[in-house]
C-alpha cells in the first residue's frame, strides 16, 4: 500500500511540476494556421454542429500558396478542415468550459488542451518505466526529461496536433507492450482506440497503426482467440467507420480527406535531403533542437539487451516516423521550431534513453554527461518557449539561403 502511495505521489508530482512549467509560459492565443483550423472545428461541431471553418476562412484565403491552406471547399460548399478530427474532439470540453464561464474566452481555454496532453504524456512515461521494473525516481527523471529538455516543452503552448499523436502512439505502444507480456484482451482494446484516434489525428499514421495492428493480431492469431481478434477489430472498423462517414458527409467521399495534392502537397522533397534535415541539420535536426536525444542511440544498445522485442519496435517506430515526412513537401513541418513532424517519436526515444538514466547513477562520467546534455536541451527549449521564434528563424533562412518572399515572411521549405 505505501509503494502505490509513494508511486501515485510521484505521478503527482511529475504531472504538477510539468504543468505549472506549462503555464509559465502558455499564450492565450494560437499562433498558427493549424491550431486555428483546429479550434475553428471544435467550435463549429459544438455551438451549430457543422465542422466547417468558416470562422478563419478570410485568414485562410491569404495564404500566398494554395497548398499551405488549411480549409478545402467541401460538397455542400462549405468550407472545411484538412487537419484530423481527433484534436479538434479533444478541444471540445475546453470549447465547452468556455462557453459556460464568462470569463474565459474559446482561444484562452483552447491553449490548455496541449499543457494538459503533454503533462499526460509524461505520466504515461513513467507508468511504462514503472511497468518495465525501473525505479520511481528514474522514471520520474525521464518523464520530467520528456516535458522540459526535448520539443515537448516548446510545443506545450501551441495547438498544433503532434503532442497528442504522441501521447495516443506512447499508448498504443505501451498497450502493445502489456499484451505481449499479460495477454489480457483489454489491452487490445487500448491498443486500438488508441491507433484509431493516432489516423484521426493525421492519416500518414496509417502506417504506424497498421504495424502495431498487425503485430498485435499475429499475437491474438497465435494464441487463437478469436474474443482477443474481436477486440482489436471492432474499435478500428468503428472509428475507421465513422472517420469515413465525417469524410464523406463533408467532400462527399470516405477517402477524401481535404489535402490539396493537384495543388502541390504531396511526397515530392528529396527523401534522404529530408532526412538529413529532420535529423542533423542546423535548420530542423532532431539532435540539434534536443540534444539529450542523442543519448538515447546507447540507451538503446542497453534496452535491446533488457527487452529485446520492445527495442526493435521502438526503432522501427521512430525510424518509421521519419520515412513517413522526410519526402513531405513541407518536411519541415512549416514556421515551427524545430522538427514538429519528428515530436511524435520522442516519448519512444526517452524510453531508450532510461537505462542510461540508471547507469548514469552508477558512472560519475556518464553523470556528468548527461547532466550537461540535458542542461543544453533545457536551454534550447527556454529559447523556443519564451521567444519568438519567427526572428530566428528569419536569421537561419538568410544565413543558409538569402531568400525573403516579397511579403516579407521567410520561405522555409526550400532546401536543407
């Protein structure tokens, strides 16, 4: 009884410290197309219970260059998202608070959606330390890790959707995980909401959630029990249903999702040019945005010797992350900071990155190491969560290419 006590106090904690860090530095306003076409859904859906955005549709219209749009006029006329439904769900309770207290606006409340999942992402790490046998205190130290030394930190005050595709791809993992080891069917049913509600968020995840499916299906296969097969189904072919109907109610078709490929989008960069620029290069390399990241590539070595199946998941996963956006045409993830694309893959890489967390304890070199690692991370973060980050950015595409646009907005998917 006290070890759970002494376990729950330290969830708390871990979940607490992350989110008055958060709200240290949250903005009551999105500051991106995205988080606006997200909110303008969440709000639409709720107050007439039509999801277009017609709410940001001037703001829409201006954007120089038709692939970079957000809305795509749908077959009722309206105009409606590209972006996932998924976020703009999560948005409804904060949607919902603000309608019900006069003092909070939809944009102010809106902003707490991403404090909240990151926090929660960094509890879901722990519990998955916990539940791989690391202690308390070092599962605390990843988490917090997680939420203040990588991309988390930064990103918990925007809109954007990639903090909570990695929160649900943390879930499906760990649901994966606990299958593998308990084979208990509840799990499969974890494991496939939260896949379902990952293609809900973006439907490149089709390809991440199609693995973890399948892996999990050749498990239920091979123990040949048809309640556990049911169970991973259902969930995917009632939200795979439903994403479809929401699809086909707004452009007339399942399969169309509102993405303007006849317009430019698509996967047309050079494939190892992206991925070079969404690991090492200076403009959106994972490794220079978050540094402590790198130690993960040893911490690894040790997980695959502790869990050897969990590691090869793991690095398929985040290697699968990378292939997916690296020939995206705005590969970059647009006017961020940093890699936005790659943020889902970073709670996998921080459970790689644990075992050297312990080993650290025992080596006062490897202490040291990581002490300054994650200093340095936690320095570049302040920098991408206090400041804006268009003026550095501004700063890199002159250095790296002399090019403005004629409005005067820095053109960032040229090269690397």
């Amino acid at each position: 009884m006290q070890a759970r006590c002494t376990t729950a106090a330290y969830a708390a904690a871990l979940f607490a410290i992350l989110l008055g860090a958060y709200l240290l530095i949250y903005t009551g306003i999105p500051d991106s197309a995205d988080g606006d076409a997200l909110l303008a859904v969440s709000a639409s859906l709720l107050r007439t219970g039509n999801p277009n955005i017609h709410a940001v549709a001037y703001a829409d219209m201006l954007f120089p260059v038709d692939s970079a749009r957000m809305g795509t006029f749908g077959a009722d006329g309206a105009l409606y998202s590209k972006k996932g439904i998924t976020p703009s769900l999560g948005l409804l309770p904060f949607v919902l608070a603000a309608d019900l207290l006069p003092f909070l606006s939809t944009r102010a409340a809106a902003m707490l959606f991403n404090p909240v999942v990151t926090a929660a992402t960094a509890l879901v790490l722990f519990a998955f330390l916990r539940r791989l046998n690391y202690a308390r205190w070092a599962a605390f130290a990843a988490g917090l890790i997680y939420g203040l030394a990588t991309l988390a930190f930064p990103y918990a005050r925007t809109l954007y959707g990639e903090p909570l595709a990695a929160l649900l791809l943390l879930i499906a993992v760990y649901g994966l995980y606990e299958y593998w080891q308990r084979g208990r069917w509840n799990w499969l049913t974890v494991l496939a909401t939260a896949i379902s509600l990952l293609v809900g968020v973006n439907t490149i995840y089709v390809l991440p959630a199609g693995l973890l499916g399948l892996l999990a299906f050749i498990e239920a296969m091979r123990q040949r029990k048809w309640r556990h097969v049911l169970a991973l189904t259902v969930p995917v072919f009632m939200l795979a249903a439903a994403f479809g109907l929401y699809n086909a109610v707004r452009f007339g078709s399942p399969f169309t999702t509102g993405y303007r490929f006849s317009d430019g989008e698509g996967f047309s960069f050079p494939f190892m040019t992206g991925v070079f620029g969404l690991t090492l290069s200076p403009y959106r390399g994972l490794f220079w945005y978050s540094p402590v990241l790198l130690l993960a590539l040893p911490g690894w070595l040790t997980l695959r010797r502790q869990t050897s199946k969990l590691a090869w998941l793991i690095l398929a996963l985040v290697m699968l992350q990378l292939v997916m956006f690296a020939s995206w045409w705005s590969w970059d993830g647009g006017v961020t900071w940093g890699p936005r694309f790659m943020l889902p893959a970073i709670p996998l890489m921080m459970l790689a990155l644990a075992p050297l967390i312990v080993e650290a304890v025992k080596r006062w070199w490897l202490a040291l190491i990581l002490i300054g690692f994650v200093a340095l991370s936690f320095y570049i973060q302040l920098l991408g969560a206090l400041f804006d980050h268009l003026t550095f950015l501004s700063y890199q595409v002159n250095a790296l290419w002399g090019e403005i646009s004629p409005a005067g907005a820095p053109i960032f998917s040229i090269n690397c």
